[in-house]
C-alpha cells in the first residue's frame, strides 16, 4: 500500500514523544496515514538514562534505516567494575557482560534515542508539545479528543505511547491500579559530576537491601542510579522534594560514595523516581484506541527490555494497520496476536530481574559478593553468567518480525 492508495481510518493521533511515540509515527507516516503527535512536555526529553536495544528491536532499527546514527550514538562503555565499601573492585566485567547483551545489541541514552526517531520521522508528522489529552469521546467514526489548550477535534485512531502512567490508558481502561504490578522495589536515577572522572565505565555498590550505580558515557557528566525496597507510603509523583528526602534517608548510611551523590542530588536537572513496576494489560486496545509501548506492557525500568518493546510494538502495530487498510478491528487483534507471547516472555523476564537485582538482606549479600569475587578466577566469565543472560536473548528474539 502506498500513500496514494485508499484506506479507511486515516488520521491517527499519538499521546507522547518518548520512544514508542516518535517510532510508531514513523511507520505511519511512511504508510501514507496523516500522524499527530502531542506530547506534554515543551520539548523532546534530553539525556536521561542508558538504554539497551536488544535483540528483534535492532531488526526494527535496520527497517528503518537508522542502524549507523545508532551505532554512532552508542553509549561505548567499556565495561565497569561490582565494588566494596572502599571502592575496591569485587569483579571487573567488559561491556557486554556488565550489559547483559549479546552481539549485535547496543545501548544509548534514551535522550538519544528519541531524538533519532524524531528527526527520522519528523517530516510530515504534526508534532504539538506542551500540551495534553484531557478527555477522549468515542463515537462511530472517530474519536473527538479534548486537549489542555488546543480546540477539539475528531481523529479516526488513538494511540497511548505516553508511558506507564498512560493518561490514555487510564481514560478509556481505567485506574493504573488495576493494571500496575509492583516488584516492591523504587529506582532513582541522577546526573552527577563525574568526580570520580569515569571515561565510559560504570561503578556498582550493594549493601543489604540496596544498590547505587554510578556511570559516565562522556568525560563530562555521570549519572547516579539508586535502586531500593519502596515503603508502603510513597510520596507523591509529582512532589520531586519529599522524593528526593526519601531517597537521601533511605541512603544515609549507604557508605563507599553514597554520601557525595546524594550531595548533587537537588541539582539534577533531570531527576527520576519512581516505584519498580510493571503494567498487565488482557488486551491493549478497545474500540478506536490501542496502547503501545510502557503503556500497554511496561517490563519494569530494570528489565532492560522496555526500550526493545516499545520499538518492536511500533513496528507491528503500524504495520498491522497498513495490512489491514486501517481497518482498526481487524489491525488490533492482529497486534494482540503477534506480540502476545513476545509480551509476556519479556514481563517475566523483568520481574525476575527486578526482584534479583537488590540482595534483601546480609547473608544474600555474602552469597553475591562471592559469586562476584570468583569471576575474577575465571578465564570464560560468559560461561559462569550464561544461565543469567540466556533468558534474555531469549525474550528479546521472542516473535518473528513480519515484513509489511
């Protein structure tokens, strides 16, 4: 089908411009439907975490010609090192090892990434940030969408890519609570000065119950990572000050540099919280509205697959939609379909990742400790990590792409 040909179910509107968002426009645009973005932030999110691209999702990367602004956007870390409270290295492990990924993978900071997609995909795509959907209307034909500031209007397809506290998903399925899996654990994530001058490695420090992560990708910045037990009582998502009390308590006495991050802590410009959760959803659509990405299937942001997912879900969705002649009922089952089992092979693999990541007290600790200590005796350290990264090249190659 091209973009010449006719087909039902043209305009299609997409909530958010993270990675699903920018990568499913993409593809549609290409296949001739009209794509509006609207994203509530005043600009593309910059920076931010390191992200993996594992597995089918670099597939996806090469279908759409980005394989080389990918490669030159790589993160290029050459490894990184588990230490103990004086900083002294447990275990040394190089990059693929330390990343859990297989030949072929890469890793970018999610910044990067969006920017890729965006610019890739920009042209012919109405991109509308600082605003919102405040209401959606179903009717027969079409979906009329109420925004924060822009007047109404009536789009033929909806799609929530605006991540695990989905405003689209909560308007047409319901409370987050019903959906929403929590692991137990919270993550925060902070840029630092790299005083400890890190040239693309990575510094790890476990204590009973808790982990900090330091890492640069430059010789200029860092980024701090805090992973912990969440209390029954969290603050409020949108109430960065007693998020970020939270974390300086739980980390008082967390030893090795804990202190100092904390310190840089208020000055981050790009501050991240929240629980370490996952989103189950029986099905990703209803009527004239699907989810994609952390919306309709979230891994946890410790599964190291949310990013692949969201790429992958795009593709088929979209593609699914041109197969179908925008044909909505037809493309959305078909979407449940394919990435059924993709979907939950991967939702396992994140919750076990993210329930085995913090040793919960002394004695798992220890055990830990040791496992790390006699990597460094052991000439093959892929074989000994094998059992741990099996699972997920497995999921991460868990459906054959279709070509559309």
């Amino acid at each position: 089908m091209t973009s010449t040909q006719q087909f039902a179910n043209k305009t299609v509107l997409i909530s958010g411009a993270s990675v699903a968002g920018p990568a499913l426009a993409f593809w549609l645009k290409k296949y001739g439907f009209t794509v509006t973005v609207v994203e509530q932030a005043p600009a593309l999110r910059e920076g931010g975490y390191k992200v993996d691209i594992r597995g089918v999702a670099m597939e996806v990367v090469e279908r759409m010609g980005l394989t080389d602004e990918i490669r030159k956007a790589s993160t290029d870390m050459r490894g990184g090192a588990w230490v103990d409270a004086t900083g002294k290295a447990i275990a040394t492990l190089g990059p693929d090892l330390i990343g859990m990924r297989s030949p072929g993978d890469d890793e970018v900071l999610r910044g990067d990434l969006a920017r890729i997609l965006f610019d890739a995909g920009k042209s012919g795509v109405d991109y509308r940030f600082s605003d919102a959907i405040t209401e959606l209307i179903e009717h027969a034909d079409g979906v009329e969408v109420h925004f924060r500031h822009a007047a109404p209007q009536v789009f033929d397809l909806v799609i929530g890519a605006d991540g695990m506290h989905s405003t689209v998903r909560r308007s047409v399925f319901g409370a987050e609570e019903q959906f929403a899996r929590h692991t137990g654990m919270a993550a925060c994530v902070i840029s630092v000065p790299n005083y400890l001058d890190l040239d693309h490695w990575e510094l790890i420090h476990a204590a009973p119950g808790k982990v900090v992560q330091v890492y640069s990708t430059q010789r200029s910045a860092a980024k701090a990572q805090f992973i912990f037990p969440a209390p029954e009582h969290l603050p409020d998502r949108r109430d960065t000050a007693a998020q970020q009390r939270l974390v300086a308590e739980v980390f008082a006495s967390g030893g090795w540099e804990t202190a100092t991050l904390l310190d840089a802590m208020p000055d981050s410009p790009d501050f991240y919280f929240d629980t370490v959760s996952q989103i189950h959803l029986e099905r990703w659509s209803s009527g004239r509205v699907a989810l994609v990405g952390d919306a309709a299937y979230c891994p946890s942001p410790l599964s190291g697959q949310g990013t692949s997912m969201a790429l992958v879900g795009a593709y088929v969705l979209a593609g699914e939609l041109r197969a179908a002649a925008g044909d909505h009922r037809v493309a959305f089952a078909a979407y449940q379909e394919r990435m059924r089992e993709y979907v939950d092979e991967n939702l396992t693999l994140g919750w076990n990742n993210a329930t085995q990541m913090v040793a919960a007290d002394a004695r798992a600790l220890r055990m830990q400790m040791t496992m790390m200590r006699m990597l460094r005796w052991m000439p093959w350290k892929g074989m000994a990590l094998r059992p741990i990264m099996k699972p997920i090249a497995k999921a991460a190659n868990a459906i054959r792409l279709e070509r559309y």
